[in-house]
C-alpha cells in the first residue's frame, strides 16, 4: 500500500497545536541536506555544525512565535537563513588576523581547533577531493549556486528566492560555475570520468 | 522548424525544470547532437561528484530537539 508522505506544512501546523514528535521528522527529514549545503558553503565542520544548531534555533523561534508563512516552502526558507549565517560566518573569518608561531604557522592550526574529523580525512582522501577544492576556488555567487542546487537539492526558481536574485541569473551562474571548474580540470590536466 | 537549443535549456533540462515541449524536442534530437549529450554527460558527472550526505552528529540533533521541545514548555 502506498503510503503518503505528511507535507512540511502540515508537520509545522502540527507542531505548533503542541506535537513535539512533527517537529522531529521535519528535522530528520532535512538535517543531511541542511548540513551539507552549510558545510560546502563553509567549508569546515565544526563552524558547519555551530551553523546548523543557529540555523535549527531560529526555525524553532519563528515557527513558535508564528512567524512562519511559508507553507510547504521550508527548506528554502532554512536554506535561506543558513546561507545568510554562512556568508556572515565566511566574512567574519576574512576579518580574523592570522596569528603565527615563530615557523610561520597558523597557532589556530597547531593547537587542533581546525582538526579534521575522521569523515572529512574520508572525503579528502578520496577520488573526488580535487573537484571539491576546485569549487571551493569559485567565485562566491557560483559556489552559492552551485551547492544550492547540487547538495539542498533546491530548484532554480528556489534558488533565486533564496539567493534575492532571479531565474536566468542562477542559471547562468551555474553554467558559469560548470565552464569554471572544467577550466580548472583541463588547467591542471585532470580528467574527470 | 528548428529550434535552437541552448546550454541553458539543456541544464534545466538535466534538472526537470525545463517545459514539457522542450524537453520532447531535446529528447528527440539527442541523438544527432553530440554536443549537447556531452555537455549533459558532464553536468551528470560534476553533480555525482560534488554530491555528498553529510549527518550533523547525533549530540547536536538532540540538542535541537530539547531545544524545540523547551521552547514549547516555556510557550505553555
């Protein structure tokens, strides 16, 4: 028997009237594809993690004080206020001096604060490593793009509501973003299968 | 008539987001234009690529939900 998916709407409404299990399946509906887009947006786990927790304490905040009206429009709207903690987080670490040791090394680096986890050495060390550093090396509105439609699945037209931008400029972006990274592969005589 | 086909079309394309008419002519002309397969074959393969299913971890989900729960407490 096929069974019907309950809408993200509908999950909201029923959370509100005091169902504090719909909220847990609308997290456990979109906590992966959240994560990921943060942390291909920041590139690093433990801010993607502190992102994450914001991001899921605002929606908590706004769904609760009724400032939720979106309907089933959620995951875009998450995306929008995780892509906005993103870009602030990303601009406030452009500001951060870069402290180092009498070797010229990061101080940051050295006492272990930007460890890696035992996924992130899994995803470095394999095949599709490259192509993650080259998009990493995109310019910001392509990346955006890029990691909206590829990892949170959004659409373009969902994409330009979050992004405050419109269709064609999403599109061609990612086009942009495309010819870029094939630059990139050819540039540094890698073929990608 | 022939319509001309741009790469944007073919990424909407690749995506379902272009019109139903399109997609049928891009459909029925795929196999004369090579180009147009190799550029999809391309979109096809930087999106396997960059996709990744990253979990947040468990502590951190928990979290969330007390705090959603808590919050509801608080409203009562």
């Amino acid at each position: 028997m096929a069974t019907t998916m309950i809408s993200d709407g509908v999950l909201i409404k029923h959370y509100t009237e005091g169902n504090q299990g719909a909220f847990e399946t609308l997290l456990k509906r979109h906590k992966n594809r959240i994560f990921s887009s943060i942390y291909a947006l920041v590139g690093d786990r433990y801010i993607a993690e502190d992102i994450f927790q914001e991001t899921f304490i605002k929606i908590i905040h706004s769904i609760r004080t009724g400032k939720y009206n979106h309907e089933d429009k959620f995951l875009p709207w998450a995306m929008r206020i995780s892509r906005n903690m993103c870009i602030d987080s990303i601009r406030q670490r452009k500001r951060l001096p870069i402290v180092v040791d009498s070797e010229g090394n990061d101080i940051l680096n050295n006492l272990g604060i930007f460890e890696k986890s035992q996924e992130e050495m899994h995803i470095e060390n394999d095949e599709i490593s490259m192509l993650r550093k080259w998009i990493w090396e995109l310019p910001e509105e392509q990346r955006e793009v890029l990691v909206l439609r590829n990892y949170a699945d959004l659409s373009f037209k969902e994409i330009a509501v979050v992004t405050n931008t419109n269709i064609n400029t999403c599109i061609g972006r990612m086009h942009y973003a495309l010819i870029n990274l094939r630059k990139m592969t050819q540039k540094n005589s890698v073929r990608v299968k | 008539m022939i319509y001309n086909i741009t790469k944007t079309e073919l990424l909407k394309y690749f995506y379902n987001e272009c019109s139903p008419s399109v997609s049928q002519l891009i459909e029925k002309e795929l196999d004369a234009n090579p180009d147009w397969k190799k550029y999809l074959n391309y979109i096809e393969t930087v999106h396997n690529l960059t996709k990744i299913n990253l979990k947040p971890n468990d502590t951190l989900v928990s979290m969330i939900l007390e705090e959603s729960a808590a919050t509801e407490h608080h409203s009562l």
